[in-house]
C-alpha cells in the first residue's frame, strides 16, 4: 500500500503545501445538532468506507504530505475500526487527532485514544450551561455528556480543545463558554462563524450579522492577551486581515513569537492548505463547500489534490471576484467561499458577510 515519489512530496508540484485534512470518518451520529453541516443523525449510512480502504487512504496522504489529520463525523467513536485506523496513521508519521462530541467518551475510550496515538481531541460547547448547549445539540443531556468525555479525557492527560459555532442564538455567552474551557482545562478554544449549509440553512437566520462578526473577531483578538488558551478562529477568515489592521495600529510586525500559527497561516483554507473528505471518500475543499473535487475510490488522493480544477482555481487568488478580487487583504483572508457559493452559487465569488471596503473600490 505504499506508493514511493522520487523527489519529495507531490504537493511542491501543486504549490499547496497540505497542512490540514478532515475526514468525515462515519456519518452516523447520536446527536442531532441544529447547525450540522451533514444533517447527520443515527444511521447506519451506505457508501461508507471500509477499513482497507480506510487504511489505504492514510498511506495515500501520507504520500502527499504530513498534514494533521482530524477524524471527525458524524461522531467518529461509533465506527468500530476507529482505533486501528487512528493507531495506523501514528505509525506513518502523522498527526491525528479526533473530532468526538464527548458524549460516548469513556474511561476505556479515553485510554484507547491515547494508545492509538490521538494527539488531541475537540469537543463543542455552543452553551456555557446544559439548557443553551443542550437545545443547540438537539438531545438533552449533552452538555453533560461533554462534560463527562472532558473529565474522562483528563483522566488520561489527553489535550483538549474547546470548538464553539457562533449564532445568534450563543452569541452573548461567547466569553462565559471562553471562562468555562478556561475552568475546564483546555488547551484551546476554537471558535467557528456559522455557515448555512446542510441543517445550518434552516437556521440561516440565527447567523450574525457582518457588524456582529467584526466585533466578535475584534473582541477575540483582544482576548489574546487575556487568556493562556491558544485561540484560533475558523470559518472566520475575516479575523486575519483584523490581525493585521490591529497590530499595524499597535505599531507591531506580526511574527510567530508574538502572534503563534495566526502569523503563518490564512483566512480560507480550502483547497490551499486544507481539504475534506467524505464519508463515501468524496474530497471537497472544506466540508461546508459541496463541491466534489474527486473521489478517493477511483483516483489517487495525490492526484486529486494536485490536480483537481476546483482547487488549482482556489489556489489562484487573483481568481477571485467581487471585492474580495480587489482587496488588499485577499491573500491573507481570501473571505469563505463557502459563504460565497451558498449565496451566489459561485465558490469565487464575494464573501457576503464581510463589511470592509478594500482601498480599490
């Protein structure tokens, strides 16, 4: 299952280093979260890859680089195979770490993670308390449930991060949920603007508005000098020409001393440094941009990611349109092109909930 490359990896070919990869590992979940991009619920669902060809698609993105590789869902805990496939990709050199929502996370869970060579896992809290998680969830007893998976995770010493989607509807406990992963002993706190797709459409009016969306970036910058967590923004790519409008006025070169992976990193990574897969093995450029860039079963990963139209076309930022194609910011930020394509249909079109004016417009 080994596939051998006479000069390095293939992505210095593509010019888009692989830095990031998730991969729906199952579909089928015990949750029935309101925002989901999957719409997933309790399966079982068909299609779904099985264990050699799971493996063979490790060694497949092994080849290509050694990208982190989130296992998510779904809820990845309910694939039987989980640990075996986790154990194979620490045995080829990469970083795996797992997506679960807390709720089936046990003492012997907790311990397998650890043996198989999970890194560090993420749990959501979209509420600082059971009612407000609870009812975003969709099942009650949730946020006890993420709670528990969080002391069982402990237990073990096992990293932990705290992801939170932002609506309409958690947008005011924002810094009590950032208090609680604090108290709870995360390592991280990751926090991702809504994008409405799959059962997120049909909240598509919890979403904040573009003036609510810049002053919670603003607010999240200023939290980095408030808290040990590691902060991250996702789906959110706003928040790195922000980085650089703050530290310009702070009279400060952003560097990775100061500033972490914000320095070295972008806004939208789709096809440019990160990619999705599905469940059916299906490779999009994230998991919110429907677009089928390629399916693992019939072409080789490398391929795809090194020749996929959609992603040389992301890869081009000078391809994008609107006045996202004209702003100073475009190779730092580059807007969501999820958002785009929901909007507009077009996946380069303008990012819809930006309200900045580029300095060409």
């Amino acid at each position: 299952m080994q596939h051998k490359h006479k000069t390095g990896h293939p992505e210095n070919q593509s010019g888009a280093n692989l830095r990031l990869v998730a991969w729906e590992i199952t579909r089928n979940c015990n949750l029935s979260c309101i925002h989901c991009r999957a719409s997933a619920t309790q399966g079982p669902y068909s299609g779904e890859l099985d264990t050699e060809t799971a493996l063979r698609l490790i060694d497949q993105i092994a080849d290509v680089g050694s990208p982190i590789v989130i296992l998510t869902g779904g809820e990845p805990l309910l694939r039987s195979d989980i640990f075996e496939i986790a154990s194979y990709g620490t045995k080829k050199g990469l970083r795996m770490v797992m997506a679960p929502n807390g709720t089936l996370i046990t003492g012997a869970f907790a311990k397998k993670m650890i043996e198989s060579g999970i890194k560090r896992i993420s749990i959501s809290l979209d509420g600082a308390d059971k009612k407000s998680h609870d009812s975003f969830r969709g099942v009650e007893g949730a946020f006890a449930g993420a709670l528990n998976g969080i002391k069982f995770a402990k237990e073990v010493g096992l990293e932990f991060q705290i992801n939170t989607t932002i609506t309409q509807k958690n947008l005011a406990q924002i810094p009590a949920i950032q208090d609680l992963a604090v108290e709870l002993g995360a390592v991280a706190h990751h926090i991702f603007l809504l994008v409405p797709t799959g059962r997120g459409k049909y909240i598509a009016d919890q979403e904040i508005s573009s003036e609510e969306y810049e002053r919670t970036l603003h607010w999240f910058y200023d939290q980095k000098k408030k808290t040990s967590l590691q902060l991250k923004a996702t789906c959110a790519p706003h928040y790195y020409r922000i980085l650089r409008q703050r530290a310009k006025e702070e009279g400060r070169k952003i560097t990775f001393k100061t500033d972490g992976l914000d320095a070295v990193t972008r806004g939208c990574l789709g096809g440019t440094g990160f990619c999705f897969i599905s469940h059916t093995g299906i490779v999009q450029p994230c998991g919110f941009l429907d677009l089928d860039c390629g399916d693992v079963t019939r072409t080789s990963f490398a391929s795809i990611w090194n020749s996929s139209p959609i992603f040389l076309s992301l890869r081009d930022f000078d391809n994008l349109k609107g006045k996202c194609g004209k702003c100073e910011y475009k190779k730092v930020c580059g807007g969501c092109r999820a958002r785009a394509y929901e909007a507009t249909g077009d996946f380069l079109a303008e990012e819809p909930l930006c309200n900045y004016i580029p300095a060409a417009c």
